[in-house]
C-alpha cells in the first residue's frame, strides 16, 4: 500500500525492533535487527541480543517486517502528474502544476521515496518551475530533497513547442546550459534524442564542451538518449548519466563504463504502455500495430540493460513520473522491472536506494547506517527475493 494509508513515525526517539534489513549491498538479509532513532538521524543499529537500554523510546515492533533505506528515484518530474496524457500536462496552469508536485511529494514520502531527481520541468516566467519546488521543499520533513535540472535543453523540433529550450547548434547549447546552472539547477538535461531519431542532435565535441563547464561549475549532466546515436554521443562525451537508454550496444556500453556514466533505466514506463493498450483511448496506444511495436522496444531495452550490467556500468532506476507515464509512488514498479530484464533483486533494490543515491551526489541518499539520515520504510515481504515488496509498504520515516 502506498497513500494515506501509509503510517509515517515521526517521534524523536524511536526504536524499530524484530526487523529484518535489506540494503542492496548484497543478495542476503540480515534479521533480526533493531534500529534507534534520535531526532533525524540513525543512533544504532544491532543485532537482537546486542541491543542496549536505550531509555523513553517510542517502541515499533516490526516484527516479520524489512528495513529498507529510503529510496532514491533517479529520473522524475515532480511538477507533472504523469498518465496516458503525459506530454500534454507539461501546459497546464502554473497553480496546477505547483499543486501536483506539493501531491507528487506526499506520495513520494508515502511510498518510501526520499530523494529524487528531477530531470525537467516546464518553465513560467523565464525558470523552471523545479526551482520553486526544491525551496519549498528545503528543510520540510514530509517532503523528499530535490536535485533539479530545470528544463530540458532540446534540438529545435525534438518536443513540442513551448515544452524545452531549443538550441540550433553547439554554441547556443552551451549558452543554454550556463544560463540553467546561473538560475540555480544542480544538474542540466540534455535531450540528446534529435526529431530525426537516427541522428544525434549534437556532436561529441560540442556535449564534451558543455560536460567540461558544468563540472567546472560543479554540477552534473543527465542526457536523454532513448535511442542509439543520442546514447552513442553521450557516452563518447563523457556525461555523467544516459536516462532511459532503451538502445545500447556493447561499444556504448564500455564507453560508459570506462567514463563513468550512470545508466538511468526507466523500463517501467513501458509496461505501464503495455497496460494503456487496454484502458486507454488515446491514438497512440490503441493503434494496431503499437503491441508489435512496443514489444520490439522492451526487447531492446531489456536487452540493454544486460549489456550495461555485463560491462559493469553503474545501474540506477528512476519511474520518470509525470514527465513520463508513471505516477509519483510507483518507482517499485522499475524494482520490478530491472529483476524482469535479468538483475538480481538484491541489485534492482541498489538501483533505487545507494546506487541512485551515488548519482543524486548524498552519501548519505539510499543508505541506512548510523551516523546517517533515518529514513527507512518496512515493508512486508522480502525484497531480495521479491521485488514486489517494494510495493507492501506498511511504515516510512
């Protein structure tokens, strides 16, 4: 369950005990397990008979339950509010739009989501609407720490008009990107499929300039590259994550793991597709041949992703919600996902927790270790054997 039904502890001491952990470290659970919460941080963690007095506690007996750290989301839109109708929403009123993320932040938290990425917005008045969002949400227990990328930065023709900041060449590129880092984004997106899909919009050398003055600046670069000559031209330019990333070859695939770059899956968005062929009326996914088509896609993309984990690239997941299909409290569904197209669940868990948390640039985002943060859910289920656990949330932090 994920929603209000979610109950969300927020007591000053608090001790969790008879739990299991499972952290994405490895394929084994540890059981067990008590954990002491003081304020906002984790005060210890034990084994059953090591556990100490620990005085006045709120005491959570999670007993058949699993620790798991707060999870990061690698690839989201908080500002949008996702369904078959995604692309469309981006032009709805600021005031709506500005609400749906204040319920894309609840449902976040509900579902055990602390951290996110969010990897476009729409802009009002000149800046992404995500740089309002992230100082509403600085400091707010009940809502998740943002790293913002403002708007996507597109090849003129590559989304609909009005939705991304276009840019004709190398140059006006790079005085796009410094313009999103001067109005405060922590990272830039780079949209590097172009309207023809089978030619990158942008040359290596050209994203190779814009890599080098975001990591002077001390940011990061996240490029958008669905298909093989978008993915081909990050790679080779050294960005910091590929998102999607739905056709990869080998030579990408070593590329990326010698440069460095971070493979953001978002597969679930397409068996989210999958399910619109049945309950939805719009064009694309009620047409004849998309099932065909569709299903050639997550072949690739499932194929993809075993190439990436082969090299040893580093894997994270994101749902892409709101900018994508998905909702805000879904990214268990990409846990899902990444078991069906060959990790183990132990490495599907270290794709939304530690593993996006390295991306997102906390020590301490998707990790539960003393000294850290204490955001934890427990979930029923075992989620190194079943990443359908994910979705049993019964308590967050």
């Amino acid at each position: 369950m994920t929603g209000g039904d979610v109950r969300r502890i927020d007591a000053p001491r608090v001790l969790v005990t008879g739990a299991a952990l499972a952290d994405g470290r490895g394929p084994d659970l540890r059981r067990g397990v008590s954990m002491l919460v003081e304020g906002s941080r984790v005060a210890g963690i034990w084994d059953a008979a090591d556990v100490p007095d620990v005085g006045e506690v709120e005491h959570i007996d999670a007993s058949g339950a699993t620790l798991v750290p707060g999870m990061v989301d690698s690839h989201s839109h908080v500002t949008m509010q996702g369904g078959a109708q995604w692309i469309a929403r981006g032009a709805d009123p600021t005031g709506t739009l500005l609400s749906v993320a204040e319920e894309n932040g609840d449902l976040l938290v509900r579902a055990g989501v602390r951290w996110a990425r969010d990897v476009g917005a729409p802009r009002r008045d000149g800046k992404a609407l995500s740089l309002r969002v992230r100082q509403s949400w600085a400091g707010r227990a009940n809502r998740p720490y943002l790293r913002v990328a403002g708007t996507w930065l597109i090849a003129p023709g590559a989304l609909p008009s009005g939705l991304g900041v276009e840019c004709a060449d190398g140059d006006s590129l790079l005085a796009a990107v410094l313009g999103q880092l001067d109005d405060g984004t922590d990272l830039v997106k780079l949209y590097l499929d172009g309207p023809d899909r089978t030619i990158a919009p942008f040359t290596v050398d050209e994203v190779r300039a814009v890599v080098e003055a975001v990591h002077a600046r001390g940011a990061r670069v996240a490029a958008h590259a669905s298909q093989t000559a978008g993915a081909r031209v990050g790679a080779g330019a050294g960005v910091d994550s590929i998102e999607h990333g739905f056709r990869l070859d080998a030579d990408i695939c070593a590329a990326m793991a010698a440069g460095g770059t971070t493979l953001v899956t978002t597969l679930a968005v397409l068996y989210s597709w999958q399910t619109f062929i049945r309950t939805s009326t719009v064009d694309k996914f009620v047409a004849d041949d998309f099932p065909e088509r569709l299903g050639e896609i997550l072949e690739a993309a499932n194929h993809s992703v075993q190439l990436a984990r082969t090299a040893g690239v580093a894997i994270a997941g994101g749902s892409d919600f709101g900018g994508g299909s998905l909702r805000a409290n879904q990214l268990a569904w990409e846990a899902q996902a990444l078991v069906r197209a060959g990790l183990a669940p132990w490495e599907a868990l270290a794709a939304v927790t530690w593993r996006g948390g390295e991306l997102f640039g906390d020590p301490y985002a998707g990790r539960l270790e003393v000294g850290g943060p204490a955001h934890f859910a427990l979930v029923h289920g075992d989620p190194l054997d079943d990443p359908d656990a994910l979705w049993r949330v019964w308590l967050v932090r």
